[in-house]
C-alpha cells in the first residue's frame, strides 16, 4: 500500500481513525455518569491518543 500511495498519504488517512478515538475518549472524560476511575481511564487515554495524532501530523508534513 506505501509503494501505491506513500508513507504520508497513508498516515494522514491513519489519522481520520486518530480523529474520531481522540473525539471519544475525550467525551467519554467527560460523561457525567462515568466513574472517577473510568474519567482518569478516558482521560489518560485521550492525552495518549493526542500524542499519536500530533506525530502522524508531524511524520506526514515531514515525508
């Protein structure tokens, strides 16, 4: 598939799935009902999935 499109194209459309588990996590840390625990959970998760996002940006501007 890189040899198709490159390794740019490829992490920007990555990204898209990177876009939508961000929009996730980050409103699951903030559903009222959710516990403490599982708000910490989200909300590590969200902060993990916005380092991923940022190098796939980075990687693909630099390719």
């Amino acid at each position: 598939m890189a040899d198709l499109m490159g390794d740019a194209a490829i992490l920007k459309a990555m990204k898209t799935n990177e876009d939508d588990t961000v929009a996730a996590y980050e409103s699951a840390s903030r559903h009222p009902d959710a516990i403490p625990a599982s708000k910490a959970f989200f909300m590590k998760a969200h902060q993990d999935e916005e380092r991923h996002r940022a190098w796939m940006e980075a990687t693909a501007k630099s390719l």
